[in-house]
C-alpha cells in the first residue's frame, strides 16, 4: 500500500482556539448549517465525539458523493490538535484504503495558521498525485473561508 502525504497551511486572522472549537468541535453542528447546499448532515454513530468515534458526513441529493464515514483518532482540545481517518465512503473510490488527517491550530502575529497533513493510504501500488486531490483541497480551503467569514461576522461566537 502506498502512502502519499501533502500539507497544506491556513493563515487566517481569527484566534485560533475559535477556529478549532468551529471547524473541529462544533463541526457537526455548524458545517451543515453553513454549507447546507452540500452537507445535509453529520452523525455521530459511535462514541461520544472523542478519540474512537465514529461520525458520518451525508452530503445532499445531487451531490457527486453520498456519505464519508471519518474516525476520530486523537483530539487534543489543550493544544488544538485532531488527528482523523476517513475510513469509509464514496469519495474513496477503489483506489483508496483511506485517508487520514491531522490538523493543528497555532497562534501567529495575524490571528492563526492551520496546518493540515492529509495521508492518502493507496490501495496495492496507487499513488496519489497532487491534481488528483486539487478539488478537495479547493473544497477544505472552501470550508475554511466560510467558517472564517461567519466568525468575524459573529466576533462573540466561540470566544
């Protein structure tokens, strides 16, 4: 199985433990109801959102993807860590075993700079390369931009 790892880095002007409890804590909530065009919902199927659960994304009808099923490996509130692995869905196709993440939050001079390491777990010799991914690379900088934008417009919001 290969493995092909890329990194990708945010900088973003909103505090970073903002950001963490948006994007990583309060995710199932918020990503729905900020981006209802794409995710319908997402459940918690096993444990109690911590290291070991299981959470489902369901994206809407007339998506290209129906689901993703990720499970969250480590989750550092303290130091603003998560490490988690898409361990199923669509979007894995047949040439994916899985993918896993690990995002961090820092603080810098403007606000925050988001760090994630993506993990492309290859199925027999596969190898990602970078314009296979680009579109949800687009998509997580999407995400982020959003969330971004709805936290400066609601400065009290996980404050």
């Amino acid at each position: 199985m290969g493995v092909t790892t890329f990194t990708q880095e945010f900088q973003s002007p909103i505090a970073p433990i903002r950001l963490f409890k948006a994007l990583i804590v309060d995710s199932k909530s918020l990503i729905p109801k900020l981006l209802p065009q794409f995710v319908e919902s997402v459940d918690l199927l096993q444990g109690d959102g911590g290291a070991g659960s299981i959470e489902q994304v369901n994206f809407t009808k007339g998506s290209p993807f129906e689901f993703v099923k990720h499970r969250i490996d480590e989750l550092d509130k303290e130091n603003m860590v998560c490490k988690y692995t898409m361990i199923e869905g669509d979007t894995l196709g047949e040439k994916l075993d899985s993918i896993s993440y690990e995002i961090k939050f820092e603080e810098s001079n403007e606000g925050c700079i988001c760090k994630m390491t993506t993990n492309y777990h290859g199925i027999g010799e596969f190898v990602v390369k970078e314009e296979d991914i680009k579109a949800g690379k687009e998509s997580a900088t999407g995400i982020y931009k959003k969330v971004e934008a709805h936290l400066i417009q609601n400065p009290n919001l996980y404050a």
